[in-house]
C-alpha cells in the first residue's frame, strides 16, 4: 500500500481533519520525505589522477594518487584517494594492505611538518628554521672533519676518509635523490656510509 | 586462451558520471507492499572469494576502510590475527582466522574467510526491517542500507541469518557491506576485490562467477579437495557473495559459516502470521465491542438502584437482609 | 477474610450520596499508564505495520520513536505497578467470582439483577488487572532483551528473535485487554467519574458492588457530605 | 631477482625458504597462485613456521631456523644420487669439470687453510688448476677425482635425510617428499623457481643459504629460463637502487669497488681487475671495468678528472677494513670514535641489533640529524617512554635535528624494484608545512659545508670543491637531469673506432648504453649498469607501454630495466648448445644460425654464438661456479654452521660456533647466549599487515594488527603456564621485552640432534611513537653479529627466555 494512500486512510479512520492538522505540525510528512533510495556519488568525482609507485616493498606497484587540486598547474593538491593502477603488468590494480592504506601513511598525525632541534640534555624538540638548522648542521659537519680527517695512513699512502661522521641512505627515496646522496656523502670522503640492503 | 589474472578491469572515473543504480532498479524495499516494478532488468552481478587462494592479508579490509572512509579503532592484541576482533559499523568486512587439524591427513589448514554481507537474493534483513526504504534490493542483486531511511531498531540484525549488520552507536543506523554499490554504479567493482592481491575475491555477474568458480574447483579437486564446491546457499535464495570452499561439506569449520542458512522461522512468523492473526485479534475486539454497543442497551444505574442504595446508607446497612447466596 | 474495602473507599452522605472509589495518586497513575499504553500502542504499532509506519510521524520520525518507545514503555511499568500495589488485594479471586463468570451471559446483557452481590471488583475487572499485569511484564521483559541501543550485546541474537516475537504477541494481547477496558468502562455508565473525580454514586455501586457498598455503610466510613 | 615477478606465473614449481612472500610481497605473490591456477603449479614451503604462505601451499615441512644449508645439500644429495640432474646445462653452463688445485679439501667442519687467531682462511687453495695456456684446466668428461663436480658429490654425500633430520628437525618423510618435488624440475621442460628474503640473508652464513639453493638451481637447469632463477624478493622500494648506486661502505656505483688502502693508486687499483677470461672465447664483460670506472670518475668530478691524476683516484676514499658496515659504526660510536651521525629515513633504534648498544651508541654522539617524512624512534631515542624507552635523558648531550621530508606522493622520480625496473613516477601531492624534498636537503648541506671550505678552508677539499654540480638550479637539482648524469654523456665527439670520420654520439649527448662508455675520459656516466635508463630517445623509466607479445610476462615496453632493459639475467642459459630453447613452449631466446632473437635483450653478445661462447659473460669462466674458489671468505662451497646462538652444536663440529670466519667485537663475545640459560630458539619477521615501522603510524593498519605480539607452540605456553592473549617477558643475553602471546598451532616444536627445540617468533613492527600501540621489536633481543661476508645482522636465529608476566607499566 502506498504510503499517502494509507496516510489520508488513517486520517478518515481518525476522523478528524483536525487530527490531519496537529499531526502535520509534529513533523508528520517526515516519513514521506526520506523515501528516495540512491547509491552514494563517486567520490573521484573531479579529482586529479597521478601515476605513482608504492613506497613499501620493492614489488613496486603502481598506484594512482587521486587528488584535490593539481600540482602541475601550480595548484596546492591534496590526496583524497589512492588506490591500485589497473595497469600496471606486476600488481593488475591490486594492493596489499598497506599499499591500500597508502593515504593514511600521506595524512599521518605523525607526518612532520617543520624542522626540530633538540639542545643536549634537554628533554623536548623546539621548532628551528631551515637556515639556522642547515647552517648549523654545515658548521658541525665541517668542524668534525676538518678535525678528524685521515690524509694519510701510516705509511703515508694518501687515504682521504672520514670516519667520525656516519650516514645511512633511506632506500625508499628516489635513485636520482640517491645519487644526490651518493655525491655529497662520498665527496665528502665519509666511508661510514651505508642504506637498508644489509638490513 | 588462458583467464589471466581477475583484476579490475580498469581505473574508477574521475570525470562526473550518473549513477546507474536508482529507484528504478528497486526489486525489493522494506516495509513497503506495492513497490512499483523495476523498470529494468539488471544484470545479476556477484562477488566470489575462493579461501582456497585467500592469503588473510586484510587487503579487502583495508581497501574497504579507504573507500567507505570508515575509522575502525585501534584495538588490542587477544591472542588472534582477527583485527578487529568483529564486524562493526567501521569495518564491513573481515578475514576470520581459524587454525583447523584435518583429521583425514593430521595436517594443519589455515582457513582463512572473509565475512561479511553475503547480499542473499532472498535477504533477512529486508524482511524484518520496519523502515520503510531503509533496506533495498536492487535488480542486480546487490542489497544496501539506506542510511537516511534508517532508525536504528535493529531488526536487521534479527533478520540476517549470518549476523552482519551492526548498528552505529554513534548515529543509530546499521552498517554493513555495500558491495561498493556506489562503484558497481559506475561500472567498478568492489573495492575489496580491485585490492585482493591474489584475487580471491572476484567480481562479475553471476554467471561468470560461477563458471570462474567450476574452474577453480576442479583445480582444487586435482589437489586432492574431494569435497572442495562453491557455496552459494539456496536456503537464502542463492547470495551474491559466494564462497570456493576446499571443504565445502561443511561450511562451519571455516569460523561458523552457517551449513544450511535460512531466514529464521520465528523471524518468519514475527513478520508473517504474528502480522496477520494479531490484525484480526485486534479487529475481532474493536468489531465486538462496537456491535454490543449496538445491540445491547448501555448499562445504567436504574432510579430503584439509587432508592435502595439511599436506603441502606439511612439504615446504615440493617436493611435489607443480604442475598441468598450469602447464606447458603 | 479478605479485605473487599480499601482505605480511602468511603461514604459521602448526600444528594445523591457518592462513594469514594480512587484516591488521587490512583488517579494519577491510572492515567500516566493509559496515557504511556497509547503511546505505546501508536509506536509500536508503527515499527510492526509497515502501513502504519507514518504513525513515527507522530513522535518526530522513526529514529525518535525507536528512541522514545522503550522508555515510554519503562514509565509504563513504573506507573502501573505502583498502581498495582494498591489494588492486587482488591482483586485477588472470590468465590463470588465463579457464580459471576457463570452468569456471564447476563452480564452481557446487562442482566445485573440476576447477579450475585459483589466487592469492589468483578471477575471480569479482575481479569483486566491481572492481564494487564502480566502482559506488561511480558512487554517489559522481552522490550529490554530488544533494546538495541543498550542491551543488544547481552543477548544471543536466536533469544532476541524470541523476544521480538514474544513482545509482538504480548502487545497484541494487551491491545486486545485495554480495548475490552475501555469499552467496558464506557458501557458501563457511571464508571468513567471513579477515574476523573475518584468517586461513584451509592447507586452504581449498589448496582455493580452492592455487597462492597453495605461494607463501606457497615463500617460506618463516613466521610464529608458533598 | 634473475627473472621479473611477472615471469614467475611461467613456473612449475615455486619453493619458498627464507621467505614469506605471501606475508611480506603479497601483489608478487600474486604470480604464484596464477601460476597454480593456469599452469597446475606447485607451492612448497619450508619454514619453521606455518606462515600465509603455507596456508595456500601445496606442501608444508618444518625446518630448525638457521639449518637451510643442511636442507639444500641434502636436497643436492638427493639429485645426484637419484641421477636427477640436468647434465646437458650442468656440463656446459657450470664448472663442474673444472679442475680443483689439490692443497683444497674439507673436515670437521672446516675448509682448508683455517686460521682461528685471525678468524679466516687462507684460501689461496680454493682455486682451479691453470693450465701452460693460461686457461684453467676442465674436464668434460666429469671423471677427474679433483673436478668440481666429485668435489661437489663428495661434499654433499654428508647430508643423507637422516643427517637432514637430525640438524634441520624436518621429519625424514617430509624432506624426501620436498626433495622428490624438486628433483623433477630437473627436467628441461620442469623448472622450479626459488623465492627467498631476509630469512636466508640475516644468518652469519646468509651468502652461503643463498649459494647452496644457487648451486640445486643450477644444477637442475633454472637459472636464465623463463619460471626459473633465484628471486631475492628484497625489502625496501628502492633497496635494489640504492646497492645498485652503491650507496654503501664498500662500493661505488653499478658494482664498482670502493679503493682500498692498499691499492695505492688508480693502476694498481685496476691491476687486480683485468677479468681476463680463464677459458678461451669467454665475453668477461668485466674487462670493460675501466671504462666504468672512468667514467664514473668524470661525472664525480668533471675536468677535476683527469689521466694525469688517475682519473681524480685520490678524491676516493680508501678503506682500511673491508667495510665500514653498520655493525662497525656503530661499535666505533659505542666506544666513543663517531662524533657525528646522518639518518636519512632510517630507524637504527628499531633496525639493528642490539638496541641496547644502538641506544647508547646514539647517546654518546655529538649530533645526530634525522631526515623523514614520520617520526621515528631515533629521532626521540633520548626521550623517556618508561618501559618502553626508560632512559636518562638530561644525562644525554647529542645535539638532534629532525628534519621533515617529502614522501613518495610528493616527489618525482624512479625506484628500481627487485626484478630491475626503474620505474618512474609523478608528483601528486603537495608537501605538508615545511617538508622539503631530500634532494634538497642533501644539496642545502653540500653548498654550505663547500662554501665554508671555499671561506675557511680545510684538510683536503679538492673533491668537495670539485665536485661536479652543474644543474639547473644548484639549490634542488631536478630528477631528470639526475636521471640523464646517472644514464651518462658524450663529453667530447664519439667516434666510431673503425671509421673514424663517424660521429656515434656527438659531444654533450646522452650515450644511448653503457656499450658507448670510454676509458679515455672522454664519457661521463654516474651508474653504468643504468646507462641507458635516459637517453637521447627520452626517460626510458617513465614507459608504460604493457603489451606482452605472446604473454611471456616480458613486458619490454615497460619502463627500464638494467642492464640494457634486460628482464631475466643469463637469458642464454634458456636455451642449449645449439641455440635451441630447453622448453619450445617457454622460449626466450633462439639462436637463427646468425644472431639471438626471441621475447628478451640477449644476456650475450647478439651475435655470439650459441657452441663458443658461454652464458654467465660477468664471470671470467663464461660459466656460473658451483665451486665459487676464493670468492667467499666462508667457503668455496656452502657448509652447514649454526646460528652464533643456537639450541644445538654443529653436528660435524662441536667446538665450532657460528660461522667460523664472521666478525665478532670482543664487546660483543660476552653478550652471547646459552641454550642452558635461554633454552628457546627465537626469529623475527614481518607481517602482512605492516610495513616494518612506518605503517604503525597509518590508522588503518594499526587497527588491522594493533599490537605487539610474540608467537609460541601450544606446547610451549603448556610448558611456561602461558595463556593466549596474554602477557610474556622475553629475554635474551642482551635484552627484555614484554609482549601479548599468541598461542597457535603454526609453531610446532622440533627435534633436532635427539633434543626438542621451541621455537619464539617475533614480529618487528612496534615501537613508542605512531598510531599503534606502544610495543617493542626483536632487535632489543637479537644479538650484534654479521653476516661473514657482507656483515647483514643475523635476526633470524638466536636464543631467548620466555616467562608469563604482566602488562607494562608506563610512567610518562
């Protein structure tokens, strides 16, 4: 039975028009204006696709970074979805469950947003800018190895390393930011150098 | 020509596009009697998740959680890979983990399911639910809740005879898995089943499903699954999430999926005779009650009824003697 | 013996002379549960028949009245049983009542001279009483195993079946009960002033109670004329 | 890996050992069950754990973490019993019947020329005997005692299933099951492919796991065919890129070596590396070494490079041990001789060993600068987290800067995933706050540190002055130009050698391979094994072009792989001695009497042919080496040695604990544990539902798997009195964490050498920052040991004790 049908129905039996009136005024047409049945529009709707590459494991899936805004026309864009490139030869679309998850790891609460120093012995990182930081970073780096550089050996065999200042490289950064890397660490004749592939 | 790997079949749209699931799809919608008929026949569509290739990554439940942009809460550890430990209204879907000795080989077998709504052709849900287009059915089988039409009583929950729906403490409304209707409106699958890395879960119409699954059956049989067989249950009318079990004999052994599930007969009669008998229970008072009004006169207090009742007051109860039965 | 007199039913001397039959708290509850029954009647049939289901309207839409149902139901049960704890002596069963439900035909009709004198209630108010009482607990019972919002998880979802069940048949039952009350009550003229103002006159309740009136006139519970 | 991921799909047979691929590569692992579903392939697992990949196998069989030597030379055993060898391949494509100097021999446990004081071999015996010719000495027929092959049967004879049982703890029926599976791929038309990770490589015998599989896959004929090979699944995106570019102590870029003290100047440098062929017509690619080399050199340093200054040498470096390899730093920075420290997207707190040791080797540095997109644990090791980090900090004076960077959404650039492509990818997100790109940070430091050298001066600042950095904008080069100073360039006219009026690539232009490279200084290449990622004909790595002409799973026309877009390593190898496929239905190659054609790039000159010249052209043999001579500091063959700590001693050698040849830090030697005071044997993995200590920042995944867990055998917790779900401390010599208990018939003890072994897992993926709960890792446990040869930590096997406990207590 219809739903306005079965209404005016009620009402006769009720008897009153009156009835009709203060009923109206309880919100009584409410029932009639939820019917509509619809699926939920598609969120990328109008958004950015980016071709990208899962930064986890080294299947290396291709994903697509959906977003809000575009970064090539110089606009600020943010990820709203990521998901699988249909695509791709190795994963067809699919993600593993961190792959899937990819968003979150972008949005984390944990994400870093400015540079932080941490004086020694105190107990809480304070905000620095980039400059002093860097410049700071340069002056330690420096001092250390203008102090500690090994010229020669002692047979005095030119060896030019230094050993007192260590890095390791993040080996989910990007082979152009790893020769970058590469460049800047052994030109500075650092040998304690190293990424995750013994790890 | 070999059936290459079952994934998405393409990249989701990003330019706008109309939904092509709406009321005129509608095949089913609760508590209304005369639906219009749909005005189409839809292709009945299907989800298949095969254990037997299941790997328990909680892709599906992740991919799940990123579409539908739920927030399950992050429980704790209880001596279980069950994360979260249930289905809530957060989480629509989840790999149920039970470690089971076969007792014809002693070896271990980790089964491995992905519960959720099985989107029955014949759905519990709908039936017991009192809102009017709170739960629909649409032509391609796929069963949704429509959240603004929901009040939140739970019936659902009684209806399922799989035990899905959840119900939002947070806004009163039942949850469960849409089967991503809004990406089938578009032409996608579910998101669960883009994600699954080994695609276990497929997605297509019935049909190819269930020829899909003829194959990975007769694979399983030639691993030595004597018993391996789709489950696609006729108690419920059939479901639109099937299952390739390596022992499809019995369902249970894969963490309680029911043998043989059927609406419950006391649901059954709640919504059926209860309705029916209760209505002329009802109508059988009001209508004798009104006739006797009618046909006998109103019993009222009679003037000789008032006299002797002044009488005795006066008398202050001497008179007049009490009644026969009294005595006797 | 039992007591057919209750405190407070007393004697008003007068033209006509009135007996009182409910005090005013009586009073009161009696209303606050006839009042909550139609509430409940209203939403409960709105969740049961989806042709009713507009009737939500009438509480402000269907997530309210799942809201407000089993609470209006617990007010129900509060207000009746205090009400109960004053008449179940009144209306506990008579030998009287057996010769009474005998001549149920001439009840019926309206035959009342060819009925046995009785106390302040009839075995047919008894019944009523007593259905009454039992169905709400019925309701009240099976209404929380149901109540979703707070105690879904304390059940299994088979008993909450039952209960769903149960609770539909019981509110069909006490609809059935309160429609018998209520008609009764109107065709039984001179019934309604014992609820709105407490009293009867001395002649109904020579005609309906007869032997509970000589009780009030025998104990010589006169109170102030009208 | 040898072969690509979407190649597997043409397998037979998929073993996986030392891995987890379904848990930790489950889109890889996607080819498996493909290759079950189409082509009725089978799965085997062996591991000590009933693992998600087991759940879908086809056969299961338990094994003692830390045996899989054992396992593998019984399974060779087995073969060559069995007469289940591919002889054509085995004869041809491997040294078999290479002759073996005499001084070699092996027993109790040990090679030739041990040396217990140094804690090394002399293996000068370890090599073959060379003929008047120059050439070493072979005999086809295989009937020489001293041939590599009757060495190898010799060697082997050892590992009957019982000795298998007896160390590994696999049950006699389930090892000859597995050894009879494998046995059948050595069939030429049966190949099996061998997927393996972190639980080969993290033992102190770790190369020598791998060797041994190596040596089965050889001899069975699956290395260079399609479904075959040996696929390291590796760990990190970019793990493969960042070895391949040489980001570590001991290399430079494409394999290139870092020099040593002892080579004191560029020509003694490349004397001990002329890879001259040592059997006749042999390719030696390596010969090419100098052109590498220099060129590499002149894109270090530009014009700064020249011949009259060895090509720049002494701007490299020198070394004066093997390798400043993790475990070294940090055992110098633990002792105080390490004063500064750079963490880029790294967690050392988390990641080695010894957490302990890292801890206070981290508090004794002067600063310490973190760069990473999350927080991570390092960069707060100094923060007090109660029982989770219970540490002194106003006591602690590193200077710390956390220094926020992009993630893979914000950046543009190329990954080299482990089958070897470099895949590009795009920008789609802007950075949040302050984020900068790494690139930019490394830059920011180089321009400041060189700009005070310019001011001030300072020992030696020829290579940092010098250092070549002409880009676009000196401030953030950009990846392209990157891309094409690692592809390489023309710095003068290229002419073609025989007609020298040819110009093949005019100066300035991108060289198209590495085939292009000169030694005269007159080609600039940054990675030569990359060259040709971006040339003249645009970015190679950004192609996605996924046509797979006859579904051989090749994809050509997908971005780049090295070398020369290559997809499977020894692709020659696919076919035999008359060019002809192994398997017509799984061709690659195929010699046309002129030249190599087929689905793949040839692994060989195109033209070389088929009967002459052999497939391993980067081993001076032509052929792979199942006696790998003076190659390995741990042994020309593998050999069974046990864990550092383990349950049991080595059945051949008692006295012999771990791998006789590994480094060990006399700090360390004390915190070494017992069987009788830690009577369980622990290993640490991952889980799918994380990856290692990012994820735990990520709400969804914390939800999917919120806590840290250790997993044990019914009959364990029986046992200790330990309840599902419940509490547990477990520690070991060097450390204590507590952890909820996962109580689960997928650990089942073993009995290994008569004794029952109880075997703790432990996952990896908590720590005290992050959406996840608070929680500890294996590496507060596992012991500061590496692997013999490359130093990789052994977390896969070691000794703890475990007690029922109750929650921690956190006071901040």
């Amino acid at each position: 039975m219809n739903m306005e049908l079965s209404r005016r129905g009620f009402l006769r039996a009720a008897g009153a028009g009156v009835a009709g009136t203060s009923l109206g005024a309880m919100g009584f047409s409410e029932a009639e204006a939820a019917v509509a049945a619809y699926v939920r529009p598609l969120k990328l709707a109008n958004t950015t696709e980016t071709r990208n590459t899962c930064p986890y494991c080294s299947v290396a899936c291709g994903i697509i970074l959906y977003s809000k805004g575009d970064v090539r026309k110089g606009e600020r864009a943010e990820i709203v979805h990521i998901e699988g490139d249909a695509d791709h030869p190795t994963n067809r679309g699919t993600l593993c469950p961190k792959g899937a998850a990819l968003k979150d790891f972008v949005q984390a609460p944990t994400r870093l947003t400015r540079p932080m120093h941490r004086k020694p012995g105190s107990d809480r990182f304070e905000p620095i800018t980039w400059d002093a930081a860097l410049d700071r970073i340069a002056r330690l780096m420096k001092d250390d190895r203008d102090a500690n550089f090994v010229l020669r050996n002692d047979a005095g065999i030119p060896v030019n390393r230094w050993t007192t200042t260590g890095m390791l490289a993040a080996s989910a950064t990007t082979n152009e930011t790893a020769w970058t890397t590469f460049k800047v660490a052994k030109s500075l004749g650092i040998v304690g150098f190293d990424n995750q592939a013994r790890v | 020509m070999s059936d290459s790997p079952r994934t998405a079949v393409s990249n989701p749209p990003v330019q706008p596009m109309a939904s092509n699931l709406g009321q005129g799809d509608l095949i089913r919608r609760s508590a209304t009697d005369e639906l219009p008929p749909p005005q189409r026949q839809l292709t009945p569509v299907a989800k298949l998740i095969d254990v037997s290739k299941c790997i328990g990554c909680k892709a599906c439940q992740s991919a799940c959680v990123e579409w539908n942009d739920t927030t399950p809460a992050v429980g704790e550890n209880v001596g279980a890979y069950t994360n979260p430990h249930d289905l809530t209204e957060n989480m629509f879907t989840l790999m149920r983990f039970t470690e089971w000795v076969n007792p014809s080989t002693d070896n271990l077998e980790w089964l491995i399911r992905k519960d959720g709504c099985m989107h029955c052709a014949d759905p519990g849900c709908l039936k017991a639910c009192p809102a009017p287009g709170a739960i629909v059915q649409y032509t391609n089988g796929i069963v949704d809740f429509i959240h603004e039409n929901c009040i939140g009583c739970g019936y659902c929950v009684k209806g399922c005879p799989f035990n899905i729906p959840r119900i939002s403490k947070a806004d009163h409304r039942a949850y469960k898995c849409t089967l991503c209707s809004d990406r089938v409106a578009v032409g996608q699958g579910p998101a669960c089943a883009k994600a699954c890395p080994t695609q276990a879960i497929v997605f297509g119409t019935k049909e190819d499903m269930k020829r899909h699954a003829e194959g990975r059956i007769a694979d399983l049989k030639s691993r030595g699954y004597a018993n391996a067989g789709l489950y696609d249950p006729p108690g419920v009318g059939g479901t639109h999430v099937m299952y390739v079990l390596h022992h499809n004999d019995q369902p249970h052994i894969y963490a309680g999926l029911p043998d043989d599930p059927k609406i419950s007969a006391v649901v059954q009669t709640w919504k059926g005779l209860t309705k029916y008998v209760g209505l002329a229970a009802m109508g059988f008072m009001a209508a004798g009650s009104l006739i006797h009004g009618v046909f006998t006169r109103p019993n009222r207090v009679s003037r000789e009824d008032e006299e002797n009742a002044e009488k005795l007051v006066k008398t202050g109860g001497a008179e007049p003697p009490p009644p026969a039965e009294e005595r006797a | 013996m039992v007591e057919r007199v209750q405190p407070g039913d007393t004697l008003h001397p007068g033209r006509p002379s009135t007996v009182g039959r409910y005090g005013i708290g009586a009073r009161i509850n009696h209303w606050v549960t006839a009042f909550s029954l139609i509430l409940l009647v209203l939403s409960g049939l709105a969740l049961f028949y989806p042709s009713l289901f507009f009737l939500t309207g009438l509480f402000g839409g269907g997530q309210n009245t799942r809201a407000v149902h089993p609470w209006i139901g617990v007010l129900l049960f509060i207000s009746f049983f205090i009400l109960f704890a004053q008449l179940w002596k009144a209306n506990l069963p008579r030998r009287d009542d057996r010769v009474w439900l005998s001549k149920i035909k001439d009840v019926i009709a309206g035959h009342e001279e060819n009925l046995p004198e009785l106390g302040k209630y009839n075995a047919g108010q008894k019944f009523i009483f007593w259905g009454m009482s039992f169905l709400i607990l019925v309701l009240i019972g099976s209404g929380l195993l149901i109540w979703e919002q707070y105690f879904a998880p304390y059940s299994s979802i088979p008993t909450r079946r039952v209960a769903v069940l149960v609770h539909a048949i019981a509110a069909v039952l006490i609809i059935c009960v309160f429609i018998l009350h209520v008609y009764a009550a109107f065709w039984t003229r001179g019934t309604l002033r014992a609820m709105t103002r407490g009293s009867v006159t001395a002649g109904w309740a020579w005609r309906h109670h007869r032997k509970w009136l000589r009780e009030i006139v025998g104990q010589r519970k006169i109170g102030p004329a009208e | 890996m040898t072969n690509a991921w979407t190649d597997i799909k043409n397998t037979d047979l998929v073993v996986v050992m030392g891995g987890n691929a379904a848990e930790a590569h489950p889109c890889g692992f996607k080819w498996v069950t493909e290759a079950k579903a189409q082509r009725g392939a089978k799965l085997i697992v062996v591991d000590p754990r009933y693992t998600r990949t087991a759940s879908v196998a086809d056969f299961y069989a338990p094994i003692r973490q830390g045996t899989d030597i054992a396992f593998l030379l019984g399974v060779i055993n087995y073969c060559i019993k069995n007469d289940k060898v591919q002889w054509e391949y085995t004869k041809a494509f491997t040294n078999a019947s290479y002759i073996v100097k005499d001084g070699y021999a092996y027993s109790d446990g040990l090679f030739t020329g041990y040396d217990e004081e140094k804690r090394d071999y002399d293996r000068s015996s370890w090599d073959y005997v060379m003929g008047e010719d120059g050439f070493a000495v072979t005999d086809p027929t295989l009937q020489h005692p001293r041939c590599v092959w009757n060495l190898l049967k010799e060697h082997v004879s050892a590992y009957t299933p019982e000795m298998v049982e007896r160390i590994c703890g696999t049950p006699r029926d389930k090892f000859l099951r597995v050894a009879q599976m494998i046995s059948e791929c050595s069939s030429p038309t049966k190949t099996m492919t061998s997927m393996y990770a972190l639980g080969w490589t993290q033992h102190s015998h770790g190369a020598q796991n791998i060797r041994a599989m190596a040596m089965l896959q050889l001899i069975l004929g699956n290395i260079g065919v399609r479904g075959g090979g040996m696929n390291a699944l590796r760990g990190h995106s970019n793990i493969q890129g960042l070895t391949d570019l040489g980001l570590m102590s001991h290399l430079l870029t494409g394999y290139l070596n870092m020099p040593t003290e002892k080579e004191t100047d560029f020509e003694t440098y490349m004397s001990s590396r002329q890879f001259r062929p040592l059997r006749p017509g042999q390719t030696s690619y390596w010969q090419n070494y100098r052109k590498f080399m220099v060129s590499f050199q002149k894109s270090m340093w530009g014009d700064a490079a020249r011949a009259d200054n060895g090509w720049a040498y002494d701007y490299l470096p020198k070394l004066d041990v093997p390798a400043y390899d993790v475990l070294r730093v940090f055992e110098l920075m633990n002792s105080g001789r390490v004063n500064g420290y750079i963490c880029q997207g790294f967690n050392p707190v988390l990641a080695f060993p010894n957490r302990g040791k890292v801890t206070s080797a981290l508090s004794k540095l002067k600063f310490l600068i973190t760069m990473d997109p999350l927080e991570t644990e390092t960069a707060r090791f100094w923060e007090n987290h109660g029982e989770y980090n219970d540490i002194a900090t106003r006591s602690i004076n590193t200077e710390v800067f956390q220094l926020p960077t992009t993630c893979f959404a914000e950046e543009e650039g190329s990954l080299t995933n482990s089958g070897r492509w470099l895949q590009w990818h795009w920008q789609g997100g802007s950075p949040p706050g302050e984020a900068k790109h790494d690139t930019w940070i490394m830059a920011q430091i180089f321009l400041r540190i060189r700009e005070l050298y310019r001011k001030e001066g300072g020992p030696f600042p020829d290579p940092i002055l010098n250092l070549s950095w002409n880009y676009h904008d000196p401030n953030e080069p950009e990846p392209e130009e990157l891309a094409k100073e690692i592809n390489g360039r023309a710095l003068t006219d290229l002419r073609d050698p025989a007609d020298p009026n040819r110009v093949l690539v005019p100066a300035g232009k991108l060289v198209t391979n590495f085939s292009q490279l000169r030694d005269d200084g007159s080609t600039a290449c940054g990675c030569w094994i990359y060259s040709g990622c971006f040339n003249e004909a645009g970015n190679n790595m950004a192609r996605r072009d996924n046509h797979d002409p006859d579904d051989t799973g090749a994809y050509l026309g997908w971005t780049f792989a090295w070398p020369l877009n290559r997809r499977t390593l020894y692709n020659r190898a696919s076919a035999d001695l008359q060019g002809k496929p192994w398997d017509p239905s799984r061709k690659l190659l195929e010699w046309d009497g002129t030249k190599w054609t087929g689905y793949d790039v040839p692994d060989i000159a195109p033209n070389a042919r088929p009967d002459q010249v052999m497939p391993f052209i980067m081993n001076q043999e032509g052929v792979s080496r199942l006696f790998s001579r003076g190659l390995m500091r741990d042994g020309p063959f593998p050999s069974h040695m046990e864990p550092f700590e383990s349950p049991v001693a080595n059945v051949f050698n008692p006295r012999m604990r771990g791998n006789p040849v590994a480094r060990i830090f006399q700090s360390d030697v004390a915190q070494f544990g017992t069987s009788d005071e830690f009577p369980f044997a622990a290993t640490s993995y991952r889980l799918t539902e994380h990856f290692h200590y990012w994820t735990k920042h990520n709400r969804v995944n914390a939800a999917l798997q919120p806590e840290f867990f250790v997993e044990i055998s019914e009959e364990l917790a029986a046992l200790r009195g330990v309840v599902n779900g419940g509490w547990v401390r477990v520690w070991s010599k060097r450390g204590s964490v507590k952890a909820k208990a996962v109580v689960t018939k997928r650990i089942r003890p073993l009995t290994c050498d008569g004794k029952v072994v109880h075997v703790v897992g432990i996952p990896l993926h908590w720590g005290f920052v992050g959406a996840a709960k608070k929680g500890f890792g294996p590496n507060s446990l596992s012991p500061f040991v590496g692997e013999a040869n490359i130093e990789t930590p052994s977390y896969k096997a070691f000794l703890v004790n475990l007690e029922p406990t109750t929650a921690p207590g956190v006071q901040s």
